[in-house]
C-alpha cells in the first residue's frame, strides 16, 4: 500500500455531558473517614443510644462497652456477665441497657453507674435478643429456646410468655410509633407482629429463609428483615396487616435503616455492603 493512499481515520468527538450531582452523592460526601476500634472477640450487636450524644454499645464476649460517638473512645466497660453477651439495647430515654446472655439470662443496668437493676433467668437456652418497648416500662426477649418473653421493668415481673416460634429467636424490634407493637423474626422462616396486650401475634410473614434480622422503620408503618432476602413489608393501606413485601438484596444477613426511612444498608455475603433508597423502591 503506498503511502500516498493512507488517509487518516476522523475521530468523531461528541459533546461531553455535564456530570450532575445526585442527591446520594451530595448525602455520601458529607461522611469522614471511618474510626476502626478494635475489639478482642466477635461484635454480636451494635446499639446507638437515642439521646444525644448517641453514645454507641457494642456487645463483645462477656461484656458490653459504650463508646463515645465523637471521639470512638471507650466511655464505660460493663463486665457483670458469667458467659457471652447478645443484644445489648438502650432504653429511648437513654438512661437503661439491657442485654442477653449465652446462659438465657437477661440483665437490665443503669447507664450512670453500671449497676444492675433487674434479672431475669426464666429462658432456658440463649437469649440473643433483648430490646425494650417504646413506652420505656416494658421490654421483650427471644431466646434459642423460640419463646419471646414479655418483662415489666417498674416490677421486675414477666408479664407474658409468647411462643408462636418454632425455631431460634435471633432478632426484634419494637415500634417508635405504638408503645405496644414489636417484631421478632426466627429461624423457622418467619416475622411475627406482637401486641404486647395480646398474647397471640398480631400478624405474620413467612420470610422464605431463616431470618437474621428485622428493624421497624420511624415511620411505624414498614418493617424490614433479612435472611437471604432483605425485604421490606408495609402496611396495606386501609388495613392493620403487612401486606406488601418487596425483596431488595439476595444473600443478606443484615440491614440497617436510617433514621428518616430514606436509605437502608444491607450486608451480604460478598464482604459488601449495598445501600437502597427505599422510597424509589417503594414507589
């Protein structure tokens, strides 16, 4: 080929975009650089406080620490536990935590001076779910033995004794919007909505799966749980019953929601963690 018949190849150029940023772009960015506290032993739960400053507990061997939100320093070690703790959980006031035990034991401190205030030895297996209901005078329980017991703290007595699982309990959640309603999901593939006035679930979803994890969202009127699946649940309009369930993420073990029931984390077994917004989902 003679060089006279080479002819250069036009390189089409298209107008360049303008890159617009997205309102979860703009959110993401207002977010420093994560803190890495190390713990000697497997993290079971991680709880914030409600109240400011948002002090965090973390449930780690046989004792829970609160550390500080700002700082990531330890604030105080509660180390009144015979076996591994689970679930460690503020009261909405921010004053009360409770935790469960491997032995089935639940214990109830006082946040100011780390004494304990109340326990309960009645679950036979491990309770790895403590959390206390809205009102702040009652809390409930699930344990590996599949009851869910229901505690009133002012008397230290257990008010009810639930058993519509029939597998492990290992998560809950109770309602910001009712002082009554609170979820728990199982190993026997489902989530049960409590009132804790009833001793019979108010209503129930067969997840599919084992569940790993449930959280109700502010709003009161959706609840999302994962277990293979993370899925979200929401009431029916008109209706008292969760009808609607949406599957967002497979092969997840753990959400997250925030506080405003816009975005929801979810970890998966890929090492990731995913984030939705839950309302586009929705809508």
């Amino acid at each position: 080929m003679a060089a006279a018949d080479y002819k250069k190849v036009a390189v089409k150029r298209f107008p360049q975009l303008l890159q617009r940023e997205t309102p979860d772009e703009r959110y993401w960015k207002r977010f420093t650089n994560a803190v890495i506290s190390k713990e000697h032993s497997a993290v079971t739960h991680i709880d914030f406080c409600p109240t400011h400053p948002h002090d965090f507990a973390v449930s780690s061997s046989t004792r829970v620490r609160l550390y500080n939100a700002t700082t990531a320093k330890v604030r105080k070690t509660i180390s009144k536990f015979k076996t591994a703790t689970y679930s460690a959980s503020y009261r909405q006031d921010g004053k009360l935590l409770v935790a469960g035990e491997e032995s089935g034991r639940v214990q109830v401190f006082d946040v100011a001076t780390k004494n304990i205030l109340r326990q309960y030895d009645a679950h036979k297996r491990p309770c790895k779910v403590t959390k206390f209901l809205h009102s702040g005078s009652e809390l409930f329980s699930g344990a590996d033995d599949g009851v869910v017991r229901l505690w009133d703290v002012p008397t230290g007595q257990e008010k009810s004794t639930l058993r519509g699982h029939e597998d492990y309990v290992r998560c809950g959640s109770a309602s910001v919007a009712s002082p009554h309603l609170f979820v728990t999901g199982a190993y026997d593939h489902t989530i049960k909505l409590w009132d804790s006035r009833m001793e019979e679930p108010v209503h129930s979803v067969n997840h599919g799966f084992p569940v790993e994890s449930v959280l109700f969202f502010a709003s009161g009127g959706a609840f999302v749980a994962a277990g293979l699946w993370a899925v979200v649940s929401e009431r029916a309009p008109g209706s008292s019953s969760y009808a609607a369930v949406l599957k967002l993420f497979s092969s997840c073990y753990q959400a997250v929601a925030e506080t405003f029931s816009a975005r929801l984390c979810a970890c998966v077994s890929d090492c990731a963690c995913e984030f939705v917004n839950v309302i586009a989902c929705v809508s």
